[in-house]
C-alpha cells in the first residue's frame, strides 16, 4: 500500500519527522567530514563517501512516500540547518585564543579544519541543492508512469537512476568548487578521478542495499497509511 502526502495541513507523523531529521544530521556530518581526505586503493577519496549516500536515498523515500512537495522540503530545511551550522563555524573561527599554549595549539588545528569544513560546505550546499533536484525530478518524472500503483512498482529502477544522475550532478559540482577553487588542495587529475570513483561508489553502494531501502520504503508507506 502507498501513501502520499496530499493535505498541506496534515501534521507530519513520528517517522516522518525522525526521517527528516536523519536526512538532516547525515548531510551536517558529511560536510564536516568532506574534508577530511583518506586513501583508497592509492586514489583520494573524501570520507563524506560513507555518509552522503543517506541522503538520496531518504529522497526517494520522501518521494515515493510523502511526495515530491516533501522531499523538496527537506532539502530545504537541510540547506538552511547547514547554513546555520556554517555561520557559528565561521564565527567561533575568528574567536580570540585562550592565554595557555595549548590553546594556541587547538585553536590552529580547530582553524584549520573549519576552513576546510567551510570551503567543503559552502561547495555541498550550491552541489546538493542541484543535485537533489535533479534526484527529484527525475525520481518524479520516473513515477508518473506508475502513478495510482499501490505496490511501489519500478521503485529500484526509479530510484537508482534517479540518484545516479543527481550524484553524478552533485560530484560534477562539489569537487571541483571544493578542492580546485575553495580550497585547492588536489590538482585537476586527482578531482577527475575522484569524481568518477565517487559516484561509482555512491551508486554501488545504494545499488547494493536497494532491497533494504525498498523493505524500508513499503514499511514507511504501510505505517503512515495505517495512521492516516
């Protein structure tokens, strides 16, 4: 059975909102960790590769279930949850240092890594914005053909593609403006490379647990019919 968020007045459900907010802390710690750069197979890769995917795939949720309205809510609200988070790092940044030496010390390591975690996050916010977009549309433009279905019909094909394409967008974006203009740490080889391997990786990764994010899916849209 499906459930589809028609009435603009009807209060969110429990699992909805604790879905929201998961979709919500998932991309705050990927932009926290993006900078943080590990090494895979002698490639750099950022560590948000283990995070960030949350976040399509609670898009498709949001979109196979709540609708298209509410999956753009979301990544809103994720978009002005991390705008806030960006100002306080920038201003504690700034901050004068404590008297003791270690605090010195802290303060230049907390320095440097909020100016990558900024740079990262000013570059994730203008990459997510679109690449979630694309994720939505193409998930929504998917779904028209299977629209009145009530057993989720051509999900999986729907929603790989669908974020196939919007991480794809995402990684086109974000890794350039992050690591080549922002805060160029890596040269133009490096970014290309990174760029395919993520989205391999991304992809993969939700390719592989797609009958998990599909269980999930009917689950979420049987409970919120049954509390309609």
């Amino acid at each position: 059975m499906s459930f589809k968020i028609n009435n603009p007045s009807k209060k969110i459900s429990k699992l909805q909102a604790t879905l929201t907010i998961i979709f919500v802390a998932a991309l705050m710690v990927s932009n926290i960790i993006s900078s943080r750069i590990f090494n895979f197979f002698g490639f750099n890769m950022t560590s948000a590769v283990f995070v960030f995917p949350i976040t399509y795939i609670l898009s498709d949720v949001f979109s196979e279930v709540y609708g298209y309205a509410w999956s753009r809510r979301t990544c809103y609200t994720a978009f002005l949850v991390n705008l806030a988070s960006l100002i306080i790092f920038t201003i504690v940044s700034y901050l004068p240092t404590g008297a003791d030496p270690y605090n010195a010390v802290v303060a230049d390591a907390f320095r440097t890594v909020l100016t990558g975690s900024i740079a990262c996050s000013v570059a994730s916010f203008i990459a997510f914005v679109v690449g979630d977009f694309v994720n939505d549309k193409i998930f929504a433009s998917f779904k028209k053909n299977h629209e009145g279905l009530t057993n989720h019909t051509g999900f999986g094909v729907r929603a790989i593609i669908s974020s196939f394409a919007g991480e794809l967008v995402d990684s086109i974006i974000y890794l350039p403006l992050a690591f080549l203009v922002l805060n160029p740490i890596m040269s133009v080889k490096d970014v290309l490379i990174m760029i395919a391997l993520q989205v391999v990786l991304k992809t993969g990764y939700e390719f592989c647990i797609l009958p998990v994010t599909t269980m999930i899916t009917k689950k979420v849209s049987s409970y919120e019919a049954m509390t309609a």
